[in-house]
C-alpha cells in the first residue's frame, strides 16, 4: 500500500475540520491562502490580512516583516545574524520590521534589548514563546536553523525561509529541500543573510514568487494524515490476523 510521507506539526498549523459543508472546498488557512480538498493553495483576497493579529502582538501592521528564530535554546549566532539584519534592514529606503525570538537565551535577548537600532527599523525582541504560529503568521518571512518541525509550518504559513545552520546529517537534506522548492537559501554568514532577506523584501515580485513555492511546499494536514495512515496499517494488520485466525479454526 502507498503511504503519505509528511512531518507531524503542531496543532496551532493544522488545516482545521471545523469550516461549513459548503466551504470545505476552499478553505482560507494562514496568510489568507485558499486551501483546497488535493491539498494546494492559492492567494485569495484577504491575503496578507494580518493587522488584527499584529496589533495583538504588539507589532507595527504595514511594515514588511522579518522574523528571527533559533529554537528553544536562541542559539545559533542569533545576536549576530540579528545585529547584522536589523542593521541592514535600518539602512533601506523605507521602514521595516524585525522580530527576533530569543527562546530561553536570556543573555542574548537582554544584549538585543539595549541596543539601539535607529529608526529606520522597528525591531521586538521576545523570549521563549507558545504561540509561534501566531508569529509565524504575522511575519513576510523567516530566519532559522533547518529544523525539520520549522521548516514544515513555515512552508504552511507561505514563509520564504533563510536558513543559517544545519545539524549534520539529520538536517542536512533540509537545506536542498528549501532550495530547490524555491522558497529559501542558505548562508552561516550574518552579512549574506542580512543582504539577502532584504533583497526579498525590498522585491514584491520575489517575495510572492516564493510565498507560493513554499505553499505548494506545505502540508497542513500532516499529522492528521499520519495519524490516519497509522491507523489503516494497524486494522489492515488486525483483518489480515482475523482472516488467518478464521482459517486455523476452519481447518482444525
């Protein structure tokens, strides 16, 4: 039997169930996509629609956004790559917007509170977070290590991806992957990366061109279609068992 093969993810990216009968054809996940019944997305008219949710979250609702992430733990050079993007963001010809989560990585988050980082850019700097999805969802695009679990619900939430480190071997793959799907590039250089997060957010062209590679990337429906792909193999393996048990009995 053929089985999907996708990534859990958590449940704040989930393609939820709960629309009418009528809209199950088209329903509208993160950044305002329309998802429909063979999984694909395309943008629809409330794309970008994220003022509400920004204001909830303290953040500036028209500037292009740029969020910074290095997992629970804030690490991987995130008060360099960070110093080096707002920098740059700081410097181009109209205002941007950073945000910067530092997880438990106290210390950078303290050093990247006391900075001053001028007016051209509006930088949030947060701790360890609950609600990534929300973040995720208010931002243009993303900074992060290529851990699999972030990669999945970035690509859900039409986020082109900035990649900065890897883990050898297990994350490796994760790199091509980004790459040749179309929604991101790869660089452990603090400069590359500040150079070319806003080369995509100074170009609308490029950026939507790789907000919908990663949403032809995305499966949001993942854990659901785990689960129930488990669940196929585990009654299959029991009829099959059933038939055989049917069998002895027959021939005894």
């Amino acid at each position: 039997a053929n089985h999907t093969i996708c990534l859990p993810i958590r449940k704040g990216f989930w393609l939820t169930n709960e629309a009418p009968q009528s809209e199950k054809k088209q329903r509208i996940p993160f950044f305002g996509r329309v998802q429909s019944e063979d999984g694909k997305s395309s943008p629809s008219s409330s794309t970008n629609d994220n003022v509400a949710l920004r204001q909830k979250l303290g953040l500036d609702s028209d500037l292009p956004t740029c969020l910074v992430v290095g997992g629970g733990d804030g690490m991987g050079g995130i008060v360099d790559i960070s110093v080096a993007l707002g920098t740059k963001l700081g410097g181009t010809s109209s205002k941007k917007q950073m945000v910067v989560v530092c997880g438990n990585n106290q210390q950078a988050r303290e050093k990247l509170e006391n900075m001053d980082w001028g007016s051209g850019v509006e930088v949030n700097v947060q701790g360890f977070v609950n609600n990534m999805e929300e973040y995720m969802k208010a931002a243009d695009c993303l900074v992060t290590k290529a851990g699999p679990g972030t990669i999945a619900e970035a690509s859900i939430c039409g986020l082109p991806c900035m990649l900065f480190a890897y883990l050898p071997g297990q994350e490796e793959g994760n790199v091509p992957f980004v790459e040749d799907s179309g929604f991101g590039k790869y660089s452990s250089n603090p400069q590359v990366i500040a150079d070319t997060v806003c080369s995509w957010l100074e170009s609308p062209e490029t950026m939507e061109a790789m907000k919908d590679a990663a949403l032809a990337a995305a499966r949001p429906s993942a854990t659901l279609d785990i689960a129930k792909d488990l669940a196929e193999i585990a009654f299959s393996t029991r009829r099959e068992q059933y038939s055989e048990e049917k069998v002895l009995v027959s021939v005894r």
